[in-house]
C-alpha cells in the first residue's frame, strides 16, 4: 500500500487527466510513471510522508536515484535522501552527495558535499550545490580534474585542477562557467583568471579560444600565434590564428571550413606586409627565409583552398589550389608545401569498372633561380579508362582515350591525342602454368610549337611541327609455382619469364617528352609491359623477362619471407633508354626484392640493381625495424648512382637514416632520429624527443636541427615544448 501511495503521488492525478504538455516539459515528465524498489517502506497518513529504507532505487525515465534512505513530503512534493546518494541523468552524467534534496520528478534539487562524474569521466565537486530547470547545476567553492584518482592515496589532489569559488555547469550549452578560477598542478597554483570557461565533454564544438602556440626563431623573433574558433552555423565554422611576430611583422591567417548537402570545402589564407628582411642586400641575404625579389612594404601571403563535390552517384567534381605570393614565404612562416605548388580544377565520372576525369593544372615553382615561365599549364588533361566485363572473347577488353593541351608563358607548348586498344587473358595449362596473353595498341598524335628545331627541349624557340606513333606490343608470360609444404612450413618457388614484342624506336626526338620522366628501373616494373611512366616514351623493341620468386609462410601465418630476382635481355638497343634496362647493351642490369618479417616486431626489405657488366651496385635500398614498442629501433640505407638520360637525371645519392623509439613505462616515451649525406659525408637533420601521456596530461619535448649545407642559408634549430590539458586545450611553446 505505501509504495503505490508513493506512486499515486509522484504521478499526481492534476497531471494525469490529459492536458496538454509542451515535449521536455516538466508536465511531460511528470506524467511519466515512477518505479520504486527498497527494502523498507514506510506510509506516516498523518504526515503525509512516504519513507523508504535500504537499498533505496527511484526510477523515472531516464532519471534513477539511489540512496540509503528516501523520504517523500507529499505536501512540498520534495524528495529528501541520504546516506550514498546518486542520480544518474539523461545524460549519462551522475551526481553524488551526503544529503540530496530533489523534487518529485527529480529535476530540480540541492545537494550537499556534490559530487559529479561526467560522461569521460571527468570529476567536479563542491561544498553544496543546486540543480535548476533540468539543466543547469550551480556549485559553490568547486574543482574539476578530469585526473584519475589516485588509488594508493585517494585523498592527495590529481595531477592538475582547476579551483573555483563558483562553477555553473549548463547543459543546454553545453558549457562549464568558472568565477575566480585557477590552475593548479601538483597541488602548486600556476595562474589566475577571474572568469573561465571551457566546453563540457558532450559538447562536439563550440566558439571559444583555442590553444596558443608560442616560440621564438631567428627568422621571425618571439612569436605567438592565438587561435579563435568561430562556429558559423552546424555546416560551417572559422579559425582565426595570426601569428604575432617581434622580428618580421604581423600575420593575419584564417582558414574557413564548411559542408554542403553535395561535399564540402576548406579555404586557408595569410596575409602580412614585409618588413625587416635581410633580403635587402641579396649579397648577404639568407636565401633560405627571404626572396630577394621581396622589398621592405610588399604585402605577401598565401591561398590553399581544397573542395570536392558530387553531382549525382557517378559524377563528382572539386579542385585544390594553392598560390603563394614569393619562393621563401611559405618556408620562413614555418607552412607546409610541396615544391612545385600544384593547383586544379577537375571533374570525373565513376561507372563499374570505367573511369573518366577531366582536369585543368597550373604549377608554381619555389626554387629561387626557376622560372615560372616555363611551368606548364594544363587546360585541359581529359582521359577515359574501358574495362569490359571479364569474359570478352576469353579474356578481358581495355582501351582508353585521352588528351593533352599542355602551354607555357615561354617555351614549348604541346597538344596530344592519344588512343589505346588492348585485350588480356590468364589462365591455367593443363601440366599446372599459369600463361598470362596481353596484346595492345597505342596511338598518339602531336603538334607543338615554341621549341628549338623540333628537338626535345621546353626552351622558347620558333619551330613549330607535328608528329604521330602507332606503337602495337605482344607479350606473353609463363610462371610455373613449385610449391612444398611441412611442419616448417609452406614454401613456393615460381620461375617467371616473358616474351615482349614490339616495333624498334618510337622513341623519336621530335616527340615532345612532358610526362615520362622520373624513371628508375627495379623489381617492381620487371614484368610491366610498358615500364615507363606517363605516354610519351615507350619500352621499344624486343625483350626477355625473366626472374625467380620465392615466398615463405609459417604455418600459423604470422612470418614470411619473399624474394625476387630478375633480368632482361633486349632483343635490340634503343640509345633512348637508359643502359640499366639495356638500351645500348644486350642484358638490363640484375633486379630483386627481399622481403623478411619472420616474428611480430621485426621486419626488413632490401631492393637492389646491380650493374650486368661490372658487378657494381647501382641501387641499393633497405630498411630494418627491430624491437618491441618498449624499445625500437631502425635503420634505412638508399643509394642511387648518377643517371643522366631524358629519362631520368639526378646526381648520385647515399643517405643513412637512423630511427630509436622507446615506450620507457606506461606513460613516458622517447624517441631520435638522424639524417646523414653520406657522399658528401654531411647531416641532414636530426631530431630528439621525449614525451608523457596519461589520461588527462599531454608533456612532449622535442628539439631539431635541419642543416642548410650551404654558405647562402643557416641552419635551422627548433625546441618545442607542447602542454596538453584534457578538455582544455594544448599550450605549446618553440625556439
């Protein structure tokens, strides 16, 4: 009988005769029925009084209170409990207290000594405090740690925390409100601020201060960059982040970010006006942070914007543009960029296995003795790619159309259609091979103009001229798997050779040569029927491929080990290719791949060519990774000879870089690296760091030194300090 009186009057009969209710209300809640369990109850008539004892649980939606002891003044219509008080929100938040006075639909009450724990766990308490409407609590003399309580000590403070004389937690803003705030780490105050406020952690995003960043350079003095976060609307937002400089002016920066129904975009700009640059006398200027080209007063800054959109379920379209207003901007501010900067504006189409995409591209050049003048822009690059269904006469159908129209401000400018026809087919003899058909054709027609007598070369001329290849190739491969297994293992052994036919030369000088450069011959374009990048220049002639794979497997799975090696004998030379594939010679240079990774925390893989004729070695890569996330260590190695053809041109290269990282205990790692030249017997960079992590403190240290090698530029050093606060932000500091 006590508890249904106890039900009856949480759940008044005024709130039950169907009134209207706005959604949310405390009319609407009211009418929610509640549900009682306890050990003891207790009905006082004469009072009007309702109390429960022992184990005591109220639950009304989504609101549950428990408690030692509840008693219900059905006159005041306020719950009063005591003794391990708690009451979980909609949520997901939960208050404690000594003593917890609530109305009867739980919204609305104060509690003494308060306790909350948020949804991550994050903690705030206080001498008392009153919940108000639903969704606001204020407490007074407050602290809030998102820390984890020490278990040896509970009563020492957390790691850090924030004191105040008075907190007011607003759930409807997500927000928490500090008066008289400080910071305290370790128990130590560190600053003060009369008013503070940060986002609670179900907030997504809010408008408010972020985290600073603060240094000092050589190029820019003492620095500060404050950044202030600006939400627009639930598809848009804004960052602004200048960078306050002593040394080299202001910065204003802001980058816009917003989401429409069809994609979405991101623009990212500075600007500043030029003052104190060493430039001003290009005989001691610093190249490496200031362009001579620069005056005292110039404004200067940068765009980069990226965006993309669908038009329907196959179409979509976007661009990524950057622009930069000298060569030594973007590197003396500290951006990050690519050199050429590449901008575009494409639009592509998706259909099964097809694909189309038309694109428009301009470059800019950052090198400071380029010329612009001779970067191309590409208006437009148009390409079609056909894969027929897998059955097309046995095999598989493949084509594609294509043009260029590629133009320079001064030099060459190039025009190219292009066509190709091709058609596959694999399978399996009857004695266990695997026989690979592929036969094609390419077409590709050329008009240029503004070159030197039609030689291949970008510089302005006043030749003009056409010229056109049909350029058809056959090739046929057979690969053989031997394969063993044991209680060692699974091992499989596959000789592999192929025939390649095709027509001699193609590779004339009056072929304008715009994408098939950067070309480096090894394991990975053996086999490949057409080894080199881009339509320009092809693999002409006749060839033998062949090679021997090897592959190893534990028997759980978990190690294997893979190696190939190869070779190619050219029917006929081509003195357009470069001798490692045997352009002058009969025999490429040998090729292979190794690949080990026999435990958990260990692998390696060394690719390698060696010169047919000398034995020398001409490319030479590895990498090794040894240990655990408690101490790993790593060393990668590259060497590359010197190659001069129109294919590939670059000076030799030999690098060593070394990588140690340690997870010394649950929170704390260090980590170093090293970069050497070793030709010129020279480093490249070095970097240091130290870090620690738990769950509500971010320390990292780090300190670089990227060396310039040069009498024109200094080197540059950086330490780095990053402090990290949960929930309130990351403050980091440079030098």
């Amino acid at each position: 009988m006590a508890a249904a009186a106890l039900l009856i009057t949480l759940n008044p009969p005024a709130f039950a005769q169907g009134t209207a209710s706005a959604p949310g209300s405390a009319d609407e809640v009211r009418e929610v029925p509640a549900v009682l369990q306890s050990d003891e109850v207790e009905y006082q008539d004469d009072r009007e009084v309702v109390i429960a004892r022992g184990n005591v649980e109220i639950a009304q939606g989504e609101r549950i209170l428990l408690a030692d002891r509840v008693s219900y003044d059905l006159r005041t219509d306020v719950i009063t409990a005591t003794g391990n008080v708690s009451l979980l929100q909609p949520s997901g938040e939960v208050l404690f207290g000594d003593e917890v006075r609530v109305t009867g639909d739980l919204r609305e009450g104060a509690i003494d000594a308060f306790r909350m724990l948020l949804t991550d766990n994050s903690r705030l308490a206080a001498a008392n405090a009153v919940r108000v409407d639903d969704n606001r609590t204020d407490m007074n003399r407050a602290v809030y740690s998102p820390c984890e309580i020490c278990q040896d000590d509970p009563d020492s403070a957390p790691l850090w925390q924030v004191r105040a004389s008075r907190v007011i937690h607003d759930q409807e803003e997500q927000t928490l409100y500090y008066r008289h705030a400080r910071l305290e780490l370790f128990d130590v105050p560190l600053f003060y601020t009369p008013y503070f406020s940060h986002p609670d952690p179900t907030a997504e995003r809010q408008t408010g201060l972020l985290a600073p960043t603060m240094g000092y350079s050589s190029s820019l003095g003492a620095m500060v960059q404050p950044r202030y976060y600006v939400v627009l609307s639930d598809q848009a937002d804004f960052t602004f982040s200048p960078i306050l400089t002593s040394d080299a002016g202001q910065v204003a920066e802001g980058t816009y970010r917003r989401r429409t129904r069809a994609g979405r975009f991101v623009v990212t700009g500075s600007i500043t006006q030029a003052t104190n640059l060493d430039s001003a006398d290009d005989t001691t200027a610093n190249l490496r942070f200031d362009d001579p080209t620069v005056e005292e007063g110039d404004l200067r800054g940068h765009i980069d914007t990226t965006g993309q959109f669908d038009i329907d379920q196959n179409w979509r379209w976007g661009w990524d543009a950057r622009w930069v207003s000298d060569d030594a901007y973007l590197e003396r501010y500290g951006y990050e960029f690519d050199d050429p900067l590449q901008s575009e504006l494409y639009a592509e189409r998706f259909e099964g296995r097809n694909y189309f995409v038309a694109e428009a591209m301009t470059f800019q050049g950052l090198r400071r003795q380029g010329d612009d003048a001779q970067q191309p822009i590409i208006l437009p690059n148009a390409e079609y790619h056909y894969i027929s269904d897998p059955n097309f006469m046995g095999g598989q159908l493949f084509g594609e159309l294509g043009t260029l129209n590629l133009m320079r401000t001064e030099g060459r400018d190039t025009r190219r259609v292009s066509g190709t026809l091709g058609w596959e087919r694999n399978f399996v003899e009857r004695l266990g091979g695997r026989v690979s058909l592929k036969g094609l054709a390419n077409v590709d027609a050329y008009n240029y103009n503004d070159t030197v007598d039609g030689q291949d070369v970008i510089d302005q001329g006043d030749e003009s001229g056409q010229a056109a290849r049909v350029f058809p190739q056959v090739a046929v491969e057979y690969a053989y798997p031997l394969t063993r297994s044991s209680w060692l293992g699974t091992e499989v052994l596959r000789p592999r050779t192929q025939l390649v036919l095709g027509p001699n030369g193609g590779n004339s000088s009056r072929i304008p040569n715009e994408t098939s450069r950067n070309f480096e011959f090894t394991a990975g374009n053996l086999f490949a029927l057409d080894r080199i990048p881009g339509r320009d220049r092809v693999s002409s002639g006749q060839r033998v491929d062949y090679g021997l794979e090897y592959v190893y497997t534990t028997p759980e799975g978990g190690g294997t080990a893979s190696a190939l090696i190869g070779q190619s004998y050219r029917i006929n030379s081509d003195s357009a290719l470069p001798d490692s594939v045997g352009g002058d010679e009969e025999f490429s240079d040998i090729v292979g791949r190794v690949s080990l990774s026999p435990v958990r925390y260990a692998s390696a893989s060394y690719d390698f060519r060696i010169d047919d004729s000398t034995g020398d070695m001409s490319l030479s890569e590895y990498s090794i990774t040894l240990g655990s996330p408690t101490l790993r260590v790593g060393v990668d190695y590259t060497y590359v000879e010197e190659q001069q053809s129109e294919l590939s041109s670059f000076s030799e290269r030999e690098q060593l870089t070394l990588r140690i990282n340690s997870r010394v205990s649950r929170y704390w790692s260090v980590g170093a690296r090293h970069r050497q030249n070793l030709r010129d017997k020279e480093p490249l960079d070095t970097e240091i760091g130290i870090g620690y992590q738990d769950e509500c403190f971010l320390f990292r240290f780090s300190a670089s030194r990227d060396y310039a090698n040069s009498d024109e530029a200094d080197d540059d050093t950086t330490f780095m300090v990053t402090i990290g606060l949960k929930n309130l932000g990351a403050f980091g500091g440079g030098q």
